[in-house]
C-alpha cells in the first residue's frame, strides 16, 4: 500500500463522515437509538471471522491474543483505544508464543 493510497482512502472515509454530519439532518431518536447499536454486533462479527482460521481452526495466538485486547476495550466506544488493545494483545501473544 502506497502513502498516496493511504492518505486518500483516509480522505475518502472523514470525508464522506464529515459531509453527512455538515450536511444531513440528524435522524429520528428512534433510528437514532438502534443505529447506536449496530457497531457492536458488527464487531463481534469481524472479531469472530478473525479468531477462526480457514480450516475452522483456532487462530495463532498472535490473533487471538489481538482479538482479545481489542475486545477488553471495545467498550470504551473509540476505535483508538480498541486498535491501541488489538496491538498490544498482538505483541503479548508474539512474546507468549
């Protein structure tokens, strides 16, 4: 991956968030409160897929150590702190493995 291509799916993805909060108009309070949970059940999605390998089994603990960290503070609601755990649990599981 290139920095241009970096830097301009960066761009693509604030940038269609920023126009939708600048420019659409807030959504009713009850799609409002189901939309909120959708990233959870989303994740826990995308974590799954990632602790199975392609055979159906288990992940190296690499992965499923980042999975794990990432799940502690998931939470927290801020993908920082959850990329910041993932990371962490992947390093742990390196020095464990």
């Amino acid at each position: 991956m290139t920095l241009l291509l970096l830097i301009s799916l960066a761009a693509i993805t604030y940038g269609s968030r920023a126009a939708a909060l600048a420019f659409l108009p807030r959504p009713p309070r009850a799609l409002e409160v189901r939309l909120d949970r959708i990233p959870a059940p989303l994740f826990a999605g995308l974590a799954a897929l990632s602790v199975i390998g392609p055979d159906r089994s288990p992940a190296p603990a690499p992965v499923l150590c980042a999975a794990a960290g990432a799940l502690l503070l998931a939470p927290r609601r801020s993908l920082l702190l959850a990329l910041a755990g993932g990371t962490i649990g992947y390093v742990v599981g390196l020095a464990l493995s």
